[in-house]
C-alpha cells in the first residue's frame, strides 16, 4: 500500500471510531462445521510448529512454494463500459485432515458496490476519506457471480459476514459443494464472473482509457491448518473488505487470457507466455506465473512507449524490468527504473535473492492517483510527477514509493503475511526496510518544492527522522500488531512506529546482527505464511538477545507504550566550608577567597581547590528503556551512567575537582521512539545556540519567500 503519511511527513486526522458497530446476521453455520477466523483476530502470540505450511522450503522441491491453488482465468475488457467478463477454473488442494464441504471466496470488487458495503460504510463513520478521497459518485463497481460449478454440478452460495459487517457487505461468499473435498484431494470449480470497474478508487478500477485491474476475480480463502499462525483446528481465514486492511491468500499458479482492445497496451503479474494473437480488432495475452498468491494488470491505448531494462544478481534470473507511463509523466520513468533496479540489488543482497523473471511498474496517468503506491506480485504502481528535479520532494516521494512497493514483493509477495490481521509484519517491516535501504545509500528525505529547489532552498533530512515525525508518539492508541481495520490512529502507526521500533532494535542489537537476523527470517519463512510470532522468535534466536526482543513485543508490538525519558535537573555545587558557631561567615569568606586564589596560581584548569557534588535527576513518564546518561565536566571529563531500572525517576551524584558542564541522555540516539529528544539533554548554563541557529533559520526562509513574492 502507499506509505502516503511518510511521504507527506505527516498522518491524517486522529479518527473518531475505532471501528463501525454493524448489525449484521447470524453467520449461517457451515456443513462440514469448519470455524472461521474470528473478527477480532489480530497478532499472533504463538509460534508456528515447524513444519507449517509443510516446513521451511530447502531449494530442493519442484516448485518456490507449496501451491496450493490453481487459476486459469479467461478474461475481456470492454473498455467503454469498463466491464472484465471471465471464465475462471479454479482448482484448489485441500491440505486439511478433515473432509471440506464449504469453502470461502472473496469477491473483492463488491467493496465497491454501494455505499451499503464494509469498505464504504467505515469510510463514511470514520473520516469520511482513503487514501485521496476519491468520490466514485455513481461509478461503482462490483463483481457477479453468473455460474459455479463443481464437476457440471451447480453450485449454490451464500454472502457471509466473517466480521459481523453490515447485511449489506457481499465481499465474502460461502459455496456449498455438491461434492466433500476428502483430506488431501483436490476439486475443481468453474465460474463465470462479471467484473465492473469502478472509477479508480482504493488501488483499482478506471479512468478514461486507463484500467488498473486488481481484486477483480473470484478468489479463494485460506485454510489454515493446526500449528499455523496460532491455530488449533482447521479454519478459514477470510475477512470482509474493509476501509484499511488489504489481503491474505495461498500461493498457487495463474494462467491467464487477457483479450483487449488491438492498441492498448497490457502489462500484468507474470510472464507473457507466446506471442498474442489477433482476431477481430482483439488481442489476446496469456501471462503464466507460479508461485504468487495474487494476479493484477493494466490496460490502456495512450501508454507512451514502455521503458525497458534487465537486471540480474546472485541466485536470481535475470529479471526484465518494465516502466508503463503516459506521455504526460515521461520524466518520472527513468527514476523509477533506477529505483526499481537499485531496489532489486538493496533486497537480495540483504534479504536474499528476488525469483521472478518479471518486474513490472506502472505510472498512472492524471486523475488516476488512487492507482498509485499499490503491489502486487512482480508488478507494482508508482507514483506520477511531471518533473522529478534534484533535491525535491517529487524526487523523494517517487524513488520511495518505488522503493516501498518493490519492498512489498518480499513481506507482501515472498513471505506472504496476513495483512488483514498483521499488517505489521507486510507494511511495518516493509518501510523500515525501505527506509534502512535509504540510509545505507545516503539518500535525504527532501520536502522542497521544484521552484524552491532552483532558487536554492532544498532541505534533507534522514528519513528516519522523517518516520519520527510522522508516527504518534505522545499517546499512542494501537498496537502496532492491531488487526488493520480495528484501530484509533488509523493505519499510518502500522507503518511508522513499526519502522521506527525496529531500527531502535538494530540501533540497541546491532546492524549486522539484526541483517542476519532477517535474512534468516527470509529463508525461513519465503513462501510459507509466517506471524508475528515467528518473526519474534527469529529475532530472538539469531541475534542472541531474547530479552531484549521479548520485552519490545510486549510492550510495543502486542501492546503500545509512551516512550518519553528526560533529564529534569541539573545542578554542580561546589562544597566549600561552611559557617558555624566556631567560624563566621566573614572568616569563611576569607578562607575561601584566599584558598582560590593560591589554587590559581598552579591549577590554570578550571578546577579550584574545592570538589562539586553534581547531581542529575532523570525522569520517566512512561515504558522503560536502557538508558546511558553521559556529563561531561569544565576539566574536559566525563561520566557515564546506564539507567535501566523501571523506576519513574532517579538521581544519579557524582563528587569531581570540576563542575559539570551538560548532561545527556541517549547521547547515542538509540530511542527514536522516545516523545521528545530536546528534553534528552541539558547545560549548566544557557545556551541559546540552538535556537539561534533554527530562529536565524526560519527568518531567512520568511525573508527569502517574501522576496520572492514581492517580484512575482
């Protein structure tokens, strides 16, 4: 999904509701009384065993993954009435122990139906707007059922509601089979399906000549099975389509007919299979891909001439990279290549080796911006910009949309996570991904303007700090392991404070440790489903820290907590002798002064024949973190302190020759998760430096934009 709140460097509005209330009907109760995941489900506590999804994959099967479904889809566009008319054969394995006699599909494209459906009816209770708030008006979109069979038997189905939405949600339907699916057999249905697009909205549909064609088929829920992702018994994990969340399947295979207009140009998951053929002012393309849980495309007769390219790396194919854009976004094609490609080496060099044949990007042309920033198996949109200048937010926001959606082939593609109940291990993991890959390249986060850029005003900044910025870090309300629809911050926290924990992990644990650790977790869990459970256990096997990553789950992964540590006080008094009834104080004085001044003349170190007592109050408002307090004193020294107790306070006294100067915590910047980092330190005395500097500034910006406006 597009990482729109780091981008724009900030979050949408706080939302009202934490979720919709909906009366919905009794959920019918399925024949073969196999359970469903419940509407609550979110991240897992428990370990997978270790042959879920039938074990960690060695290179040795004869396919990537377990496949165990099979699409082979014929389908036409009618590009005046944006409908996709489809003959579908789905064939799917039933892995479980137990007979199957229902099974789940989601008909995706209903979200858009009414106004009456899950997605709309959080939409309008919620905050009224998604991604760019786009209002359909009376394009909506749907997708019909015209025939299910199973064998030439007719099959019946019925629209169900896994998360008690409301009666008026048909995203879901349960097909009662003529015919039991026996444990380890497969069955075969034939359907025949209409898909009308909407105007794009939320990731697909239409604009113009333009056709984004994503969640359009009928397609199968997942069956897990005892010991994967927390279950116990057989279920299926299906859930409606709601205003946030995105999608879960089983890896299979596709073979798919796409039979278009002559002039339009395709690009879609996969490759393309032969060359298409032609009848009747039509052209047909096949694309076959293995090993992908989800097939999208693209149709449209003003695409400019698409940009092509090759890559190869280490244990991968070599890759045929595709750019499709419109002529009137020419100049971000070349940048999005280069970040495609440096994205390919990023991620399997650090992650391990990407195995498709294909990468395709499509650049959405103007008033289609809701197709941008979304993925799919080998094929991805980016953003659109007219002009991509140097050290410009365009030029920021298009290579890291690229980059994040690239990412998104590894934590939504390979590894296939549940991001209806986990976003954090798809979203999370994957802009934190993004953002190391932007560090380690040295690339800033820029936030001018084009015209701003050339009249020499192009500020950068870390992009981690950027991600700081944009995640709620004062009263976090939601776990970042929350199910995505069930939140009150929305859904940027999943993306953000996800982010920014794990490098506050790699900044405690170490760089190279937590690489291994993911790479581990790659080659673990590539094609098999894993939880947040099982990156848990990773982390804390491979780095060797187990305390450490056990106590951050708990408390800001399963739970949230503040983060907010703070030097309260800061005092160095020198203990000089005092009065008393056998001494004055005049006598004192001139005991003092006269010490002093013999001092001086052999100590010219700014230390005096007198020690301080320095004392350092620190304070805690909320979750404890190891701390390291550092004061450096008017000799040059210092003190090092670590405060890792779980105490809302301590004081920390240290008796020098010399007074101290400032004290800092988190002089190493571990905690990015902590409410404000200017309270992390202090001096003894003023100093206005800083504000100098910010205040000298934020007057030369003032001046400069109202010189500018002054000449327009």
């Amino acid at each position: 999904m597009h990482p729109r709140f780091s981008v724009r460097f900030a979050l949408a509005a706080v939302l009202l509701l934490a979720g919709a209330v909906f009366a919905a009907p009794q959920l019918p109760s399925s024949p073969d009384g196999i359970a469903l995941a419940k509407p609550d489900a979110a991240a897992v506590r428990i370990p997978s065993s270790p042959d879920a999804w039938g074990g960690p994959r060695t290179g040795r099967e004869p396919t990537l993954s377990d496949r165990v479904v099979h699409y082979d889809i014929a389908a036409t566009l009618d590009p005046v009435k944006h409908t996709v008319t489809g003959r579908e054969r789905l064939t799917w394995r039933n892995r479980s122990n137990v007979a199957v006699r229902s099974v789940y599909l989601h008909l995706y494209m209903n979200a858009f139906e009414s106004a009456g459906s899950t997605y709309f009816t959080e939409r309008r209770e919620r905050d009224g707007t998604f991604r760019s708030g786009v209002d359909i008006k009376d394009a909506w979109g749907h997708i019909a059922l015209h025939r299910v069979a199973q064998g030439g038997t007719n099959v019946p189905w019925t629209f169900v509601h896994p998360d008690n939405g409301p009666a008026t949600d048909r995203t879901v339907v349960r097909f009662d089979l003529p015919q039991a699916v026996a444990p380890g057999a497969s069955t075969t249905l034939d359907i025949d399906f209409v898909t009308q697009l909407p105007r794009v909205v939320a990731r697909a549909g239409y604009f113009g000549t333009f056709h984004l064609v994503a969640q359009w088929f009928p397609k199968i829920g997942v069956l897990e099975l005892p010991g994967e992702r927390g279950a116990t018994t057989p279920r299926w994990n299906v859930h409606e389509y709601h205003l946030n969340s995105e999608f879960y399947a089983d890896f299979g295979s596709y073979d798919v007919k796409l039979t278009v207009p002559r002039d339009y140009t395709v690009g879609a998951t996969g490759e393309p299979h032969g060359a298409p053929i032609d009848k009747d002012g039509m052209r047909t393309w096949r694309f076959v891909q293995g090993d992908v849980h989800d097939f999208a495309w693209t149709a449209d007769n003003q695409t400019a001439k698409p940009l092509v390219d090759t890559w190869s790396g280490p244990g991968s194919p070599t890759v045929t990279v595709t750019v499709l854009y419109p002529p009137e976004f020419a100049a971000s094609a070349a940048p999005a290549l280069k970040a495609a490609k440096e994205s390919l080496t990023y991620f399997s060099n650090t992650l391990g080796p990407y195995p498709y044949k294909t990468l395709t990007i499509v650049i959405p042309p103007y008033n289609a911006e809701e197709a941008a920033g979304m993925e799919y198996p080998t094929f991805f949109t980016a953003e659109a910009y007219r002009t991509v200048e140097p050290r410009t937010v365009n030029q920021f926001a298009l290579a890291f949309v690229t980059i994040h959606e690239f990412g998104h082939s590894y934590f939504y593609g390979l590894l296939a996570s549940n991001e209806f109940e986990e976003p954090l291990l798809d979203e999370g993991l994957n802009e934190y991904w993004d953002n190391r890959m932007m560090r380690d390249q040295g690339q800033l986060a820029y936030i001018a303007t084009p015209l701003l850029a050339r009249l020499g005003f192009a500020p950068g900044y870390p992009t981690f700090d950027a991600e700081r910025t944009a995640t709620p870090r004062h009263d976090p309300a939601d776990p970042p392991g929350a199910n995505a629809w069930h939140r009150l911050q929305d859904i940027g926290p999943v993306y953000t404070r996800t982010a920014i924990l794990m490098r506050d992990l790699e900044a405690r644990i170490g760089r190279a440790p937590m690489e291994r650790a993911f790479k581990e977790y790659y080659r673990r869990w590539k094609f098999r489903h894993p939880s947040t459970a099982d990156l848990r256990e990773t982390l804390a096997e491979v780095t060797g820290q187990r305390a450490v990553i056990e106590d951050a789950f708990d408390r800001q992964v399963y739970a949230v907590s503040r983060v907010d540590d703070s030097i309260a006080d800061l005092t160095s008094t020198e203990l000089v002798p005092l009065p008393g009834a056998h001494e004055s104080q005049g006598a004192v004085d001139r005991r003092i002064d006269a010490a002093r001044a013999a001092w001086r003349k052999t100590h010219p170190d700014g230390t005096g024949p007198y020690p301080y007592r320095t004392d350092v109050t620190v304070r805690r408002h909320g979750a404890p973190v190891p701390q390291t307090l550092v004061v450096k004193f008017a000799d040059g020294s210092t003190e090092t302190a670590r405060w890792d107790a779980d105490e809302r306070w301590h004081r920390f006294t240290w008796t020098k020759p010399a007074k101290a100067v400032s004290a800092e915590l988190d002089p190493q910047r571990l905690h990015y998760l902590d409410v404000n980092k200017l309270d992390d330190s202090r001096t003894l005395d003023p100093d206005a430096s800083a504000s100098h500097r910010w205040g000298l500034e934020f007057a030369a910006v003032v001046n400069y934009l109202l010189a500018l406006i002054a000449t327009l």
